[in-house]
C-alpha cells in the first residue's frame, strides 16, 4: 500500500500527526487520512471518545433531564456539554479527539456554527491537538445534509476527518495508521459511517455499515497486513473500529450474559437487519476493538467471540439519559512499548461527584480495565459481571427528535 507521498508533519506536545498537503482531499484510494504517532514524553497514545453531544444553539439550548444542582456554573445547557469537554482535555491532555457521531442535533439552526462552537473549545484548550469525527443519526437533521455536515467537519486544520471513497455507502469512512517511533505501523483506527435511518422500503428503524464499505475496510485491512508483513512483521496489526450505531451482536452479547463492565440501561439500537459487519471483523483479524455512541444510557465494554464490543456513554446535556445520571466519556490508551490498550471513563465534574457519593472534585475516574491482550477469565472477573438485568427499554421517537 502506498505511504502518504506529500506530507505536512505537525509536531504538538502530544502526538505526532501527518497529513497529506492538500489537507481537505477526499480519499479515492487505501492511503491513510493520517498516521499519528505515540506521545514522545508518555509513550502511549491517549485517546478521548466524546459522544452523543446533541449540540445546538449554545447558552438558549436547555438541558435535558438534568436535576437543578447548585453547582452549575450557568444554566443547564449546551454550554455545560462544552465545559465537559474542556475539563476532560485540561485534566487527560489526551493526544487525540473522536467524536462518534450525533455531534449536532436536528435543533441547531445553523450547523456550521453548532461545530464552530465546540470546535473553538478544542482551538482554545488544546491548540494542536488533532481530532476525527463520524456522523450519527441525528447530525443531518439541521439545515445542511450529511455530505455537507461531513465537508464542514473536515475543513478544520486539526481534524482528520475526510469524506472518503465516492463509491461507497456514506461520509466519513476513512483510517488513521498509528506508527511507533522507528515508523513501523503499531496500531490502525477505521472509521466508518452507520447511517441514519434504513434507505430500503422493505426494511424499517436505523441504517447500517453497508457491504460496500465492508469491502472497502478488508481491502484496507488485507493491504495493511500485507505491508506490515513485508516490513517484518510477525503478528497481526491490531486496530479499533469506531462508528455511531452499535451492531445487533452487542444484543446478542447481553443475550448470553456475557460479562460485562460498565452501565448497560437500554436495548441497543441496532438495525433490524444484520449487515455482517461483526463477521468481517472477525475475518480480517485486526479489530479487537470497536466503539460506538447512540445510545446514551449504555457505556459498558464485553467481549463477545474475542471482540471488545463498547459504548462511548452519552456525553451531551441536550441529549436523553436517565434524570440525575452523570454524563460521561470514554478513553483509550494504546502503550507503544507492551502493545496493551487500556480504557476507563470520566464523568461530568458536577454530578458525577454527587452520583457516586464521593467528596473527589473534579471528575470521578470509573471502569478502568484493561481491553487487550484480553486478559485472564481470573483477572477479568475482577471488574467484570454477568449480574446485570438487560434493558429492552428505548427512547421514544419524540425524544430521539429532540
């Protein structure tokens, strides 16, 4: 596969980031719309999932099922879901951003300036810092389709979101390799788009990763190995895949009781059709990870036939959750010298404190675990538990429409 031929490499505090020259090109062929590297002082790679912002108009956008709490530092709204953000990156300093999908909701007037606003927070706070984006099932509900949504996301200098292949299903399917010190690739992250809602008459509720993407991620996957391979390589180059909508095999998981770590409050809004996309994981061999948003009341990580299936957690105070529960985000973070990846979450700094009854300011640190290698069934049993009652319980359409 072809390196980057054109690069602009941009060294920040954190990690290395590489682009081609013509930054805002759509990707017409398998090269990388980055290749990041591991945090020069850390050695790892910290990544923030930020999902399901819901964002909308700023300060005359109201919270949604947020008890009054005295320690809000303005009135419950969008600007809370804003703060959160910049409290995770002055406290995590992660060294990259994702945002999976849902990042602005049908009420935003103006969508270009619902992004601009969080966009600034991430300018303002950590200046260099690159980020990818996906879009959810909400985010062409503003004034501006999913195309244009996605070109918009794509036009800040410190994103590394492209559009993507013009044959295939969507906006927004790309990769980022991550190399380690001596260029050798570490580490791939696939991005790719879930879609809205189902675009065939026969078939009803959400969309899916469509089987022409399918194809496009094992060609990507297949000429990834293929290089690492003739670089040396002996093992298989493991990656995570993140998108908006989960897969009907998180259902099946909890069906199973498979132990699980983490909140697990309502039924997986999947499609009603099972794409394959779990299956074709499974053949390329390389996903051990994937992470999606969508719903919000769900932030857990199981294992099911060797794949770590995970939710972000909601991250938006517009959006639905549960009255009175801490919002929260996902991180990740990839060592470069043991090859681990490492996850736990953080949630919001005014009620997570009041939800887990600890006098801690800031924000509470929950579920830290370890996601691959896979540990030990003994090691695993100790943060994991199949004692969980599975919710069938979805939001209604009114309330997927705020």
């Amino acid at each position: 596969m072809a390196a980057l031929r054109v690069s602009l490499a941009v060294a920040c505090a954190a990690a290395v980031v590489s682009r081609a020259a013509a930054v805002h090109r759509q990707v017409y062929s398998t090269e990388p719309a980055a290749t990041i590297g591991y945090n020069k002082q850390t050695g790892k790679l910290k990544i923030l999932q930020f999902a399901d912002m819901h964002y909308e108009n700023g300060a005359s956008t109201k919270c949604s099922q947020i008890p009054s709490h005295a320690d809000w530092p303005y009135p419950c709204s969008d600007l809370n879901t804003t703060e959160f953000l910049r409290e995770l990156l002055v406290l995590e300093k992660p060294d990259f951003v994702v945002f999976t999908g849902d990042n602005i909701d049908g009420g935003a007037v103006d969508a270009k300036t619902s992004i601009d606003e969080w966009v600034q927070i991430l300018k303002d706070t950590a200046p260099n810092t690159h980020w990818a984006a996906v879009e959810g099932n909400h985010d062409q509900q503003s004034d501006q389709n999913r195309s244009t949504v996605m070109k918009i996301l794509s036009d800040f200098s410190e994103s590394v979101s492209v559009t993507g292949p013009s044959w295939i299903h969507g906006y927004g399917n790309y990769y980022v390799k991550v190399n380690d010190d001596k260029g050798a690739n570490a580490f791939n992250l696939y991005f790719m788009d879930s879609g809205d809602n189902s675009k065939l008459s026969t078939v009803h509720g959400y969309d899916w990763v469509w089987t022409n993407q399918q194809a496009w991620f094992l060609n990507v996957s297949a000429g990834l190995q293929a290089d690492a391979r003739a670089a040396g390589a002996t093992t298989i180059i493991p990656a995570m895949a993140l998108f908006h909508i989960c897969l009907p095999e998180y259902t099946m998981m909890l069906d199973a009781k498979t132990p699980i770590v983490g909140h697990q409050g309502e039924a997986c809004g999947c499609a009603s059709v099972d794409s394959g996309l779990f299956t074709a994981f499974m053949e390329a061999g390389d996903v051990r990870i994937a992470t999606v948003g969508h719903d919000h009341n769900n932030d857990y990580c199981g294992n099911w036939k060797g794949i770590e299936l995970c939710y972000g957690g909601g991250a938006g105070f517009h959006a639905y959750g549960y009255t009175g529960r801490a919002r929260r985000a996902r991180f990740f973070e990839i060592d470069q010298a043991t090859g681990t990846v490492m996850t736990w979450k953080r949630a919001d700094p005014w009620l997570g404190p009041v939800q887990y009854k600890t006098n801690q300011t800031g924000m509470p640190k929950l579920d830290f675990e370890q996601l691959y290698p896979t540990p030990s069934a003994a090691e695993r049993s100790k943060v994991r538990s199949s004692d969980y009652t599975q919710s069938f319980w979805r939001p209604s359409a009114e309330q997927e429409a705020d």
